[in-house]
C-alpha cells in the first residue's frame, strides 16, 4: 500500500495497532498548556440558587473562560451574586476585573431550569446585557457554555465556540467508540460502538448529523449518522475503497474519495446516497477533499507532482477548470482544510521526519507551523476560525490537541489509560 492509498484511509493501520483501556465513555480530559499574550480579567461570582441545581454553571462559565487562553478568572469570592442585586462595580475594578458576571439558576415548575446572568463592563461602569436561558437539568452544561460564548462575543468581539461540540474515536480494547461530546469534552455520548475500526467523521453544516467511514462489514463504507435518531444511512459502497467524506456547505453534497476505477479519485454523492460522479480525472491518487466555505472549490490532496500536496479545483470537478496548486512549502503536505473565513487553510506537513500541523495564509502563500510535536494529523477549525482541533501523540499515546491560529494557547485532550483519534470540529448549533 502506497503512502498516498493510506491517507485516503487516515492511518488505518495505525489506529488499529494501538491498544486502549478505560471506560466505555470516558471523558476526555482537558490541559491547558499555554496562554494568551494578553488576557482579558473578569470575575463570575458564583450564581444564587444553582447549589441546589445539578450543574455548577459559574463554575463551568469560569473553565471555559480560562481554556480559550484569552481571559484570566479573578477571584470573585464564595458568595452568589443575582442579576438583580446591587453590584459595587467599582470595587471589582479595584480587585483587578475589567468584567464582572452575576446571575441565577432556578428551578421552574415544569421541572425546567432557568438560568439568568448579567454582564458588567467595570471600566466603563455600566451592563452589557445578559439572557435568560431555560433548559432541561441534562441541558445545563450547554447552557453554561452559551452564557460563557456570550461573554466571549461582548468582550472579544468575536463569537465563542463552548457551545460547539466535538467528535472523535476512542479505541477502548478491541472496540471502536465514535463518541461526541461538548466543546470541554464532557457530557460525552457514545454514537456508535463496533469490532472495526471507525475513521474520519465530519460534521453536517447544521451539526445534526455526522458522515463518516466504517470498517463494520470488513471494508471502508462511507455512512451518514442522524445523531438525534441514531439512523445512519450508507452514502458511498462503491468496488474498493471509500473514504474522507466532506460535506459541501449547503449540506446536499458529500464529496468522497474512492478507488472504484483503480487508482483513488475524489467524487461527489448526494447526502442521500445518490447522484454519484467523479470530480478529478488524473491518474495519479487525489484524496482528502474538503469544500471552501463558498461552496466554489474543493481542496484536495494529490500526488500528481510527485509528492503529496494540496490542490483546489472547481467544486464541480476539474471538468470545469483545472486543478490548481496551493501548497510549495515542504514536498510532502496533506489533510487540508480552510477556515471559516475562506483565508487560512490548514494542513500536515512532513517536517525533518516527523509530522506538524501548519496554517498558510491563502492569499499570500505564507506558511507558519503551529505545533512543536511530531505525530500530528486530522486537523479541524473551529466554527470561528480561531481554535484547530487536531490528533497527535503525547509520550507514545494518542491524544487530541486544541490550538488557537496564532499558535499561543494550547490544550491537550485526553482519555486516561486510552487513546483518542480522528476529532472533527462541529459548527456553530442553531
């Protein structure tokens, strides 16, 4: 097997070589390993009422703060603070907080929780606003993750990602584990179990469903998983391989890569299982394709120069315009994807041997690495564009790893005992 057929199948081997311990759904742990240049300080008073709610929402509003490497908790005491009650903005300037949270957590008579916060600007004195959030107890983490989003886009100016959610595969024995969980890697849920190796999921557009490849019936199908139903359909059985799904923007497309005609070529399928027709015509392998935020182009990676390197082509196939080169720096780059924006994409370059996570500035063509380790693959933007989600390995085991697109803040996502692969980003929830 060539190097370039295995990237179509995403390190198979691999993964499936590695073994894994744990629980059936363990939680991936969260480290935050570096920070900011400079940090935002705000204090979020613990909420009145929520020490008799099943979730410490404050104090979950406060982790997400501190993960995203951008803000600094002060100390803001023991004591709940309501929106209503009467807040001393002036002290909390003093005591170091250019931003102080008040809120509630009560629970309603229908068995709902509501959750309501108040934001203050303690520089200029005055409130940013707040929302009143209801919930069912299970949906109080989420809850607590949009308060922290909405802190994040009042301050920051842009919109936060704690309420987006993660997928990814935990190897736990001889089982494969698609799991999701949210953003902080808690609440996880188990969306499929199976003998065989699972790999490459990507999120719907709408964040309702997951595509992914399975090994269930001893070769790579592609499936479409509807997470709120559990029904999966199957996209793409084509003779051979079928792999690397992408969804178009609009959610109606998948493109695939497929080995049906021999040598692996990317298609396009409808999300329904129909429609199939082939978008690259060489001879060489093209594989990895992921579609640009418009919706006009399809980033591929193909060795058709020789070594591996990222291409774009017409989302519409190369039958429409010929394909283009993207990458120059390094001779072996794969595993594209372009940020929300349309400007940066990223990619996995081979580096003195090892394998690093790089970000290129699409417009100029300047590329900058973003890691230090030597393991790294499957990258994923966050919804925003700041944050790249992506698998590496840290002391031999697989983990997953979080870093913002200026290389400063870093987290590290693990399983105790186990090994985690494959993590794809999910957008923004309605």
């Amino acid at each position: 097997m060539s190097l370039m057929t295995k990237l179509g199948l995403r390190t198979l081997v691999a993964s499936c070589l590695i073994t894994a311990g744990g629980a059936a759904n363990a939680q991936l742990n969260v480290l935050v390993t570096g920070v900011g240049s400079t940090q935002f300080p705000i204090a979020t008073a613990n909420f009145a009422g929520e020490a008799n709610s099943p979730e410490q929402v404050a104090a979950i509003v406060r982790a997400d703060l501190q993960r995203s490497g951008k803000f600094t908790n002060i100390d803001a005491g023991g004591a709940p603070v309501s929106e209503n009650d009467s807040v001393d903005l002036g002290s909390w300037k003093a005591k170091g907080a250019n931003a102080f949270v008040a809120g509630s957590v009560n629970k309603l008579a229908n068995g709902q929780y509501e959750v309501r916060f108040k934001l203050y600007d303690t520089v200029k004195g005055e409130s940013l606003g707040g929302l009143v959030l209801t919930s069912p107890a299970t949906g109080l983490r989420m809850t607590a993750h949009k308060v922290a989003d909405y802190i994040y886009q009042k301050l920051l100016g842009d919109r936060g990602v704690f309420a987006t959610r993660l997928s990814y595969v935990i190897k736990t024995g001889n089982r494969f584990q698609l799991q999701v969980s949210d953003s902080d890697g808690q609440d996880a849920h188990i969306a499929l179990s199976s003998p065989e190796p699972i790999i490459s999921p990507a999120w719907s557009p709408d964040g309702t469903k997951v595509a992914y490849v399975s090994f269930e019936k001893k070769k790579p199908i592609v499936y479409v998983h509807d997470l709120p139903t559990g029904r999966r359909v199957i996209i793409s059985d084509q003779k051979g391989n079928n792999s690397a799904p992408a969804w178009s923007p609009d959610g109606r497309t998948l493109a695939v890569a497929l080995s049906r005609t021999g040598n692996t070529q990317i298609f396009a399928v409808n999300a329904d299982g129909s429609g199939l027709r082939r978008l690259t015509q060489g001879t060489t392998i093209d594989t990895e394709p992921t579609y640009s935020p418009d919706g006009r182009w399809i980033y591929f990676t193909s060795d058709r120069g020789g070594q591996p390197q990222i291409y774009k082509m017409p989302a519409q196939g190369e039958s429409a315009g010929a394909a283009q080169r993207v990458t120059f720096s390094g001779n072996y780059n794969t595993s594209p994807k372009v940020s929300p924006d349309g400007k940066q994409l990223a990619y996995i370059s081979r580096t003195g041997g090892g394998f690093k996570l790089y970000i290129q500035d699409l417009q100029s063509g300047v590329a900058t690495a973003l890691t230090d380790t030597t393991h790294d693959e499957s990258p994923s933007f966050a919804a925003n564009g700041q944050y790249l989600l992506y698998a590496t390995q840290v002391n031999g085991r697989g983990v997953l790893a979080a870093v913002s697109t200026d290389g400063r803040t870093r987290q590290i996502l693990s399983v105790q005992g186990g090994t985690v692969r494959e993590p794809s980003w999910g957008p923004f929830m309605q």
